[in-house]
C-alpha cells in the first residue's frame, strides 16, 4: 500500500452481539440504520439516554451473522453493562471479541490478510479503514503502512471535525447533533424508534443548532483539553478540546463566535461555523 499510513488503536475494544435476534435488537437501541450493515460496509451509530443525550459511540461491523462493536476500551464496561439491561429474554448473546483495531489511511484501498476485516470508516472517506486483527500491529506491517502515532491520527481527525469519546463527546451532557453526527453518517432520521430519538428529531426539525463542534485555528501555546474559551468582552464562548499543529476541534456558542477567543495563552479563531448551522 504505498503512501499509506497506519496506526494501532489500542484505545478500542470490540464487543460481539450475535443471535437470531441480534441486528433487530440494536435496531432498537441506537441512533443509526443497523439493517444497512453489510460486508465490507460499516455503520456509525451512537446510543443516547432517554434525555437524548449521547452515553456511548461506536462503528458496528458485520462479522458473518454477528455485529462488532468497535467502542472506546474505556467505555466498554459500561456499554455492556447498559446493553445488558436491555437485552432481557431476547435472542441476543453479549462477548469479548479477541480482536483488536487499527486504522488505515492514504494510498489505496487495502485487502484483508488472512483473518482480518477491513471496513471503510463510515464517518469520512478521508479517514480511510478500520482494521480488525488478532494482532493488528502485524497486519499493518503485512499491508506495508508506514507506522505512525497517535498525533498524526489526532491531526486526521481534527481535520475531518471528527469527535472522540472522553474529549469532545461527554457522556449524559453532549447533543449528537451539536458534534456533527448528521454530518459524519451517524444518525437516520428515516429509521423507527430508539431510545432518545424524540428529542433528536425535534432538535433536526424544528430548531436551529446554536452551539456544536467546528474546526478552529489556534495560536500560541494551547492549553490543556476542556479549556474554557472566552470573547474579548470576557463570555464565555464555549470550550476549546483537541489541539494539534495549530488546529483544532472546540465546542461553541455561534453567536459568540465572530471575533478572536481566547483559551488560557492562545488565541483561538473559528471556522466552519456555516457548515454545522446547516
């Protein structure tokens, strides 16, 4: 695969639900079309409280019969504790997957060693594949991607506006829609019911968004993730997340984002701030 890049995502965990009444179950549960899955086509989806607020996100993969669920590691005990308390007599089997992931981008598209899948990132095609390996770091070297950090993802993933659990999606506070999940194929506004969709479709429907996720360009040392940004008149504008080379991702109020912000040291402009009203 010449030009492309790889880089073993140890911060993730799968988790297989299988059973006869596995896909129709999750259909239930989360915010994307799961009758969509297909080989080689993944799908990203999100699972919210009843409030509508976002609790776990992750990309589902089908695996013959069975769904993966390629989640935060961190997060894992908690999306199988709460998948449980819905599973109640239904058909549908809950286990560890042994395999782990990686991710793939640049050059073109990569065919799976032996054992392995390889689906394309459902959430941008810039992002390029997610790897499923016993041992992901040795598929990578099989495929010839050159071995990067977790910075250099960090920078893809700044770039695509792309948000990630624990930093710019905060479990029971963060609105799915306010962190561009129309934007990145997460939610189907055309599928039936699911828990939170009510308040999802109202926020779709029949408001307009005043806070989300845009890109920013940031100046001077950045601070921490989680760093209040403020206007020149000191409000707060919103909160400024990852940093990387200059750019970053941060969560704002649009009607107080027209002029310079500032976060601890840096100073912090917005764009994109169209593209999500939209």
């Amino acid at each position: 695969m010449s030009g492309s890049q790889g880089f073993v995502e140890d911060r993730r965990a799968l988790l297989r639900v299988e059973g006869p009444e596995a896909r129709d179950w999750l259909q239930g549960l989360v915010s994307n079309d799961v009758t969509r899955l297909a080989p080689g086509r993944a799908v990203y989806a999100a699972m919210l409280s009843p409030q509508g607020k976002y609790l776990f996100d992750f990309v589902l993969v089908a695996d013959g019969d069975a769904v993966l669920l390629d989640a935060p590691a961190d997060r894992m005990a908690a999306l199988r504790q709460k998948l449980a308390l819905y599973k109640l007599r239904r058909k549908v089997t809950l286990a560890d997957e042994p395999r782990g992931a990686a991710l793939i981008w640049g050059g073109d598209a990569p065919q799976a060693p032996d054992g392995a899948l390889i689906v394309p990132d459902p959430r941008d095609p810039a992002l390029g594949w997610r790897l499923y390996a016993t041992d992901p770091g040795a598929a990578l070297a099989a495929l010839g991607a050159a071995p990067v950090d977790r910075a250099a993802h960090d920078a893809l993933r700044v770039a695509c506006a792309v948000p990630e659990s624990g930093v710019e999606l905060i479990p029971d506070d963060t609105y799915i829609l306010e962190a561009g999940f129309e934007r990145l194929n997460g939610v189907d506004f055309r599928k039936g019911c699911y828990v939170g969709q009510e308040v999802t479709a109202r926020m779709r429907h029949k408001t307009t968004l005043r806070k989300g996720l845009v890109r920013v360009a940031v100046e001077g040392e950045a601070p921490p993730p989680g760093a209040p940004l403020v206007t020149e008149d000191g409000k707060e504008a919103g909160t400024l997340h990852t940093v990387v080379g200059g750019a970053g991702l941060a969560h704002l109020r649009f009607d107080r984002a027209n002029g310079p912000l500032t976060a601890g040291r840096a100073i912090v402009r917005a764009s994109d701030i169209g593209a999500e009203r939209d």
